[in-house]
C-alpha cells in the first residue's frame, strides 16, 4: 500500500478460494460465536493451507461483525482546517514516479450494472451536482493516519440520481491506474461518502487520484479509490486489489 | 452457584478452567503480539522494526489476519477467566492486591529466593503481577477496539485520546505484557514445578490456612 515498498504478499494462495467463501458466509444466516468452530469451507478445499482457511474465515466472520457494528448515521469526526496534515502524504501500490494523469475534458464516469441509466458522465456534469466538502482522518492499514480536506458530490445522491438499485449489495469502483475495490451498499449511502472532486479547495492534484477519489472516512485508505474511471452497483462479490490478496473487504474504519 | 464452589477433600491448586482458560490465552496472547509486530513494521512508531523471525504472519495483510483471529479467541479465554473469576471468588481471593507492605515484604525474600512458594496459593508479588497484567490485557482489547472502529466507536477512540494517541496507548500497553511474560517465565523457570502445576493442577489441602501438597 506503500510507495516506498511494495507488497510481495506471500498469502497468495488465499487469493482464488477467497471471494467464493466471501460469498458463501454472506448468503448464510446470522453466525453466532459458537458456531464458529463448526465454520465451514475448509473441509471442501483440498489443496489448501488449514491455517490459511481458518484465518480467511475469521477475516469473513469479522467483516459481518464490521457491517453489524456500522451505523449510516454515525458520523466521522470533523476536523478543523488547522489540523489538516501538510503535506498528505501520497499513497498507492507504486511509487510516486509512475502516477498515470488523464485530460480532464476527455475524461468520463462511466457507470454499469443495476443503474437505470447508464450515461457517462464528465466532470463538469458532476460539478453541476450539490457539493459537500469535509475535513476528516484518513487511517491507513499500515497504521498510520493523516488528516486532508476533500469535497465533491455525495455518493448516496449520484446513485439515487442516476436510478442505481440501492437494494443492491455491492458498489464496485475500477480505476484506470489498473486499481479496483467494492464496497457495501450501506457505506455507499452513508452521509460522508463523496466522489471527490477538490482537494483543499483546489482541483483533485494527480497524487491524490485526479479527476475523481471516492472518499469515505468511514473505510481504511485501500476501501478509498483513486483515478476513478468507472462504477458499478452489483450483487456479485466483486473484491478489490489488496482484498483479493488477503485484506479484510469490509475494511471499516 | 454450588458448582463453582470449593468441594471437600483436596482440590486442584488450578482449576481446569483456569488452566484451560490461561493457556489457551498464553497461545492466544504470543499470537496476538507477534501479528502485532507485523502490523507495527508496516508503519513503525518508534525507530526500530522488529525482526522477521519475531512476527506472524508473513506480510501486513498475514499479520492483520492473524491478529483479528487470535483476537476472538483471547476474548473469549479471557471473558471466560473473567466470568469464572468473579463468580467463583477466585479473583477476590487470590488475585486481587494486597497492601504494599506485604508487597514489599514478598518482593525482599523473592528476591532472597526465600519466598515459600505453595500451589494455589498466591503471594503478594504474584498478586500485583496477575492483577495488573489482566488490567493492562483490558486496556489493550479496549484501545485496539479505538483503532480498529475509531468512527462506530469513537467514543471510546476520543476516551484515549484520539486515533494516534490510543495506537502508542495500545503499542505500550504490549510492552508492559511482554515485560510480564519475561518476569512471569522468569519466575516459572525459578520455581519449575509450577509450571506442572498449572498443566496437570496440582493438589491442595482443604484447610487453606495450612496448604501443602498432597501426592
């Protein structure tokens, strides 16, 4: 998740069986405690590391136990502007040197899915849109946190513009750096998530994800893409980059 | 609650289900600060990472897997412990600290090697040990609760001060536990049959004024 050392995840045999089990244990009913010895999957994959099986299904009990404890209501605290960090610190899974820029006027959102209707949009069609500005803590997985001033248009009005199913389970986001993540609808639709368009009141510079970030200070910085090129609402698990190799998905803050 | 109470005749110097409950959270605990030292190496706080051989996991996202595992599990040996604890008596009995003149009166012949040491029976050092180390082991479930859910717990996240404050909290609250663990194995390796003690329970007179072990 960071310039300065990319990640070799050893982990990788996770990757494959993950997003069938994700699956699995969401279609199944409430898990209590108890039955979590008795969690399955493990028994039907053969090839596999016990271990790696029994750490990928805590990682699923604990992303129910990350959705049961959100709340759409409960808010992330405000900063004031005094206590922004100077600089944000820029992060991605490459360096600095290799950020990819797009031409703002060419670029389009384009969107795919359970939406109504399906028209690209450009950004001045999204700066035409009512826009919300917060000055909230970005918390890394690595630990560390750093507190930046965002604004664009709310995610949970996009979606209820464009005709997006909000029933749906899924919010998929891909990234024309090659990047991708999902998150749950319930987030989507939370006060605070904005597809961000400024940063500190000037256009979205590129190390912070021009044209378009989503941001949530609900969710860790991996949950919070940048260079965003197109998003889709689904009821198909569709993962994400690091979640795919072995990062929780529900990646809550 | 008759069954939690002291039976007639020679009782375990530990119980089955302090033993249980201590060594599953021994095993749980060594998990939980090895994944810590793996997470903590992806973005140090201090000067210094901790060497490979000494983290679980094998990369971030291994460490947080493991560390949100082992998570449950020192939870529940714990909330166990605890429960049975209250209930019992145990930690009013043998746990909770004394004055801090028996304190220093324990500590001067430990350091003698002249503390008598009896199963079941816990000394004044002992006491503060056992008694700090489980505070300190609920401070660390409550200040990684602040980092895991600083917004749906941010209460609890504002209690210590906020995001970064609470991560150092949580990082020196691991430093006291491991410092514990050297002085509690310490302890054991000086008086190793306590060590048997606490696997197979030992065995206690009834009459705790005068306890001895009985073959």
């Amino acid at each position: 998740m960071n310039g300065r050392k990319p990640y070799r995840p050893d982990l990788s045999a996770l990757q494959p069986e993950f997003r069938r089990i994700e699956r699995r244990l969401m279609l199944r009913g409430a898990l209590s405690l108890g039955a979590l010895s008795l969690l399955g999957g493990c028994g039907e994959l053969d090839s596999d590391d016990a271990v790696d099986c029994v750490l990928r299904d805590m990682l699923s009990f604990n992303d129910r136990v990350q959705a049961w404890l959100f709340s759409r209501n409960r808010l992330a605290r405000i900063f004031p502007a005094s206590a922004i960090t100077k600089p944000f610190p820029f992060n991605a899974y490459y360096p600095p040197s290799e950020i990819r820029t797009v031409d703002p006027a060419q670029w389009r959102l384009e969107l795919s899915g359970l939406i109504e209707n399906k028209k690209p949009w450009s950004l001045r069609d999204l700066r035409a849109l009512p826009q919300q500005s917060q000055i909230t803590r970005h918390i890394c997985v690595e630990g560390w946190s750093a507190i930046g001033s965002w604004s664009g248009v709310p995610l949970s009005l996009f979606l209820k513009r464009v005709g997006a199913d909000l029933r749906a389970k899924y919010v998929e986001v891909k990234c024309f750096d090659d990047y991708f993540t999902s998150i749950d609808m319930e987030t989507a639709l939370h006060p605070q998530t904005i597809l961000a368009l400024d940063y500190a009141d000037e256009t979205l510079p590129p190390e912070y994800g021009a044209p378009m970030k989503i941001r949530m200070p609900t969710k860790l910085g991996y949950k919070n893409p940048k260079y965003v090129s197109a998003i889709g609402v689904t009821n198909t698990y569709p993962g994400g980059y690091w979640e795919n190799q072995g990062y929780d998905w529900f990646g809550g803050s | 609650m008759p069954f939690l109470q002291r039976r007639p005749g020679p009782r375990a110097a530990h119980p089955l289900i302090v033993r249980l409950s201590h060594w599953i959270a021994a095993a749980a605990m060594i998990c939980m600060i090895m994944s810590g030292w793996q997470i903590y190496n992806a973005s140090p706080i201090l000067p210094f990472l901790f060497p490979s051989w000494a983290t679980l996991g094998g990369w971030l996202g291994g460490g947080i897997a493991w560390h949100f595992a082992a998570m449950w599990v020192l939870f529940c040996a714990g909330l166990v412990y605890l429960i049975y604890g209250i209930a019992s008596g145990h930690l009013r009995r043998d746990i909770a600290p004394v004055g801090p003149r028996s304190v220093a009166r324990d500590l001067f012949a430990a350091l003698r090697f002249r503390l008598a040491h009896s199963p079941g029976h816990y000394n004044a050092v002992q006491r503060l040990l056992y008694a700090g180390v489980l505070l300190v082991a609920v401070f660390t479930v409550l200040t990684g609760l602040s980092i895991w859910k600083p917004v749906q717990l941010g209460w609890l996240t504002w209690l210590f001060g906020g995001y970064d404050l609470a991560r150092r909290i949580h990082f020196a609250c691991m430093a006291l536990i491991v410092g514990f663990l050297v002085i509690h194995i310490a302890l054991v390796l000086i008086v190793p049959r306590t060590l048997w003690h606490m696997i197979a329970g030992g065995r206690l007179k009834p009459d705790a004024q005068n306890p001895e072990i009985v073959p």
